[in-house]
C-alpha cells in the first residue's frame, strides 16, 4: 500500500516539480499585480526640538520658505498606504543637528520623518531640510504710555490717565523687530463715561512711523497692563482780579475788568463745588503812581487750588484792564434833623449854632450821580457834657463805601431843661472842616 503511493508520488517527480515551480511564480505574480507598491505623497507641520539650545546661546530664529510645513513622498504596498493619513506621519527637525553658514545668520536642519503605523514598510523620498534665519536675542525696557478713546459725558472732563502696574514692559525678541519699538501704549475706552475707572488691557506696541508691531516672535514681561483714568467735573467760575498798590494823588480805581470775565474749571466734585471764583492776587497787578487805564495780562492757573485745573490750558492768560481815575470832592449841606444826638442827659437840652451842617464828600464823578443829601446822616455824642458850648465830631453815615467824606465837627451849646435862652446862646455855626457861619444854600457843590 505505502509502496503503491509512493510510486504515485514519485512518478513524474521532475514534472510535478516544474510545476509547483510555475505555480509559484504564476501566484506571486497574480499578487503583485493585485496589491503593487505604490507611490503617495503626504504633508504635516515640522516639530522643532532642542529649541533651547538657541535661546541657551542668547540667539532666535524664523523659519524660511515656509519649510516649517514640509510636503514627502512615501513607497509602499497600497494595502499599506491607502490606511495612512497626514495625521499618522510626524516631521521633527532637531536643532542639535543645525548646520550654519559661514556668517552664522542662516542655519539648515535636517528633518526627519516616521510614521505611527507600520513604518518599517515605508519608503521614504525626496527627504526635505528646515530652513532659519538666525539673529540675535535682545531685551529692552519701555514705558508704557496711558491713552484713552472715546469722549467722557457732557458736563465732565478727562483727568489723570495713568498706567500704575506695571508701568515699565520687558520686551525680548529678535534684534531686528526689538528695536524698532518706539512706544508702548495702553488704551482706555472713556466713551460717555462720568466716574473714574480702572481696567486691565493689552498693551500695544507702535514703530517710529506709528505702526503696529506684531508680537507673535516677541516675549513681554506682561501680557496685560492696569490702567486708570480719572474723570472731572467740569463747571464755569467767574475770575476776579484785585489789585496792589497806591495811584497818584487824587487817583482812585474805579473798576477792575478780567477778559475773558469767566473760565471752565475741571476737577473732583468736592474740590469744584466749594470755588465760587478764581481769585487772581493784587501781587499780579500793581497800579502805584498809576493816573490812567492800565492794561495787562496775567496767569491764572497759579491762582487756582489744589486739585482744580482749567478745562483749557489756551484759557490760562487773562487780559487785564484796571481803570485809574481822579477822585472828585464835592460839599453837601444837611440838615441838623439828619443829625442824631446820643448820650444826652436827661435834664439838658442840646442846640446846634446852625440849621445846617457842611459835608465835603469824594468819590468817583459817575457815582455823585447816585448821592443825594437827603442820604446823608450824622451822629453826635453828648455823653457825659455839661451846660456850655462845646464842637463836637459828627460821625457821618454815607449810603455807600464808595463814597468817603472829611472830618465833620459842629458847635453846639447845652442847657439844662427851662434854663432862660439868651443865657445859652446861640454859638458859632458848625462846619465840615471849617468854622465859618454857613447859610442854607445850594446843595452838591464842587470844591476847588
């Protein structure tokens, strides 16, 4: 029985032989044409490592070309390739293997490909190098600079706009883009705003020409910025102006004009509701030896209190005028019931030597134009006089302060009560200054 398949077996061996052999080839040849390599291309970004070995040596880099996205050609069976993605490829580049130029300012980085799926059965071509430009590392400091947009509510006013924390940026980068920063701003949004506010915000940083820096290569030492701003209370006050000094003889100041007459002032509430005027001091206007219109200028913002400032800095000069003009002198008679006499005892009686009683007045000519006699009254003081004649003061009352007059006196004789009258007598008359018996006559006369 064995012998029986044996002989089966081997009858014809060479020819079975051939033809296992054919149908070995025939197989591989019907799977190659069924499953063929094939050639695919794929993309993804390039990974850069041992980035710290620049910074290490105080330099940075930019990719070139756009090398930082890197496009390959992967050879395999297509059972394999038609499973893999651009997700399943990684592109590293290690900047340990940077290779420089003479000059240093480029460097070439070889750039490595592997994939996370059967990457043994890869092949991979046309192999690609990361390509960067290299410049030193830099630090530099700025100020960060307060700026608001928008306008503040009607009736207030922009105050203090400051950046208290921090007010100094650290900014590192590429020399090239570093220096060319030329301020670093913060803004603040004021817009109808009427208190004060506080906010944090991206500071932002401009070139010489007022162009904005993009900072996606640079590193600041804060990302955000506090910034305040103070908003004032705006209100309109009158300006008052005084004077020092004296004019000339016979001169007085008659008026005191300020031009512009009133000025928007800004500031807290509590400071700005208690200022009724700006009071400018006579030390900035002096009218000595002064017999006409003196006309000048004079700062204000000096005159102002602490925590109030002008709404407008062009607001801060003011025109002065000071009108210098001679003082008049007129005589006014009055009646001696316009003459009240205190003090008087009660057992006397009390004559004046005249019905009249001469009052020299001076002031400014357009103010006599207000002055009647009829306004004019006077005081005596009897207290404490015995029968007999006597001159004593009158103290004259005027309706005004602008109005000044000379030294008044009057004769006067008391008596005791029922004592006969031809022993009192009538006495001298009384005068403002002078001793002569005056007539009633006419009023508001100009003495020489």
């Amino acid at each position: 029985m064995v012998r029986n398949i044996l002989k089966v077996l081997t009858k014809n061996l060479p020819f079975k032989i051939l033809a296992v052999g054919l149908a070995f080839i025939l197989w591989l040849i019907v799977y190659n044409m069924d499953d063929p390599n094939i050639t695919q291309t794929y993309m993804t970004n390039v990974v850069i490592e041992n980035a710290a070995t620049l910074t290490e040596q105080n330099k940075c880099y930019q990719v070139l070309d756009g090398t930082n996205i890197v496009s390959f050609s992967v050879t395999a069976k297509r059972s394999i390739l038609k499973n893999l993605e651009n997700s399943n490829f990684r592109a590293s580049a290690d900047l340990n293997q940077m290779i420089t130029d003479s000059k240093g300012t480029t460097g070439t980085v070889p750039i490595e490909i592997t994939s996370n799926r059967s990457n043994s059965a890869l092949t991979y071509l046309n192999r690609k190098t990361l390509k960067l430009a290299l410049e030193d590392m830099v630090s530099k400091q700025y100020m960060v600079n307060a700026s608001t947009t928008g306008t503040v509510a009607e009736g207030y006013a922009l105050g203090e706009v400051t950046v208290p924390n921090p007010n100094v940026l650290k900014v590192s980068g590429p020399k090239s883009i570093v220096e060319t920063i030329a301020r670093v701003v913060a803004f603040i949004d004021v817009e109808g705003m009427s208190v004060n506010l506080f906010d944090n915000v991206i500071p932002i940083l401009y070139d010489a020409d007022g162009n904005e820096i993009d900072t996606t290569r640079l590193t600041l030492s804060n990302n955000t910025v506090t910034i305040s701003a103070r908003i004032l209370v705006v209100r309109e006050v009158p300006v008052r102006v005084s004077t020092s000094g004296t004019p000339a003889p016979g001169y007085r100041v008659s008026s005191v004009a300020a031009e512009p007459e009133k000025i928007k002032i800004k500031g807290t509430a509590s400071a700005v509701n208690v200022l009724s005027a700006i009071h400018v001091s006579g030390d900035m206007v002096n009218v000595d030896g002064a017999n006409g219109e003196i006309i000048t200028t004079v700062e204000v913002q000096d005159s102002l209190p602490e925590g109030i400032s002008l709404l407008d800095a062009s607001d801060g000069i003011v025109s002065v005028k000071v009108t210098v003009e001679p003082y008049r002198t007129m005589r006014y008679q009055i009646r001696r019931d316009q003459i009240t006499v205190e003090g008087l005892a009660e057992n006397y009686e009390l004559r004046f030597a005249s019905p009249w009683v001469n009052v020299s007045v001076s002031a400014f000519e357009k103010d006599f134009e207000e002055l009647n006699a009829n306004d004019i009254t006077g005081v005596v003081d009897a207290g404490g006089l015995e029968p007999g004649s006597h001159r004593l003061p009158v103290a004259i009352n005027l309706p005004e302060e602008k109005f000044t007059c000379q030294d008044v006196t009057a004769e006067v004789t008391i008596s005791e009560i029922g004592a006969d009258e031809t022993e009192a007598g009538t006495g001298p008359g009384i005068s403002g200054g002078n001793d002569g018996n005056d007539e009633p006559g006419e009023n508001n006369s100009e003495e020489p």
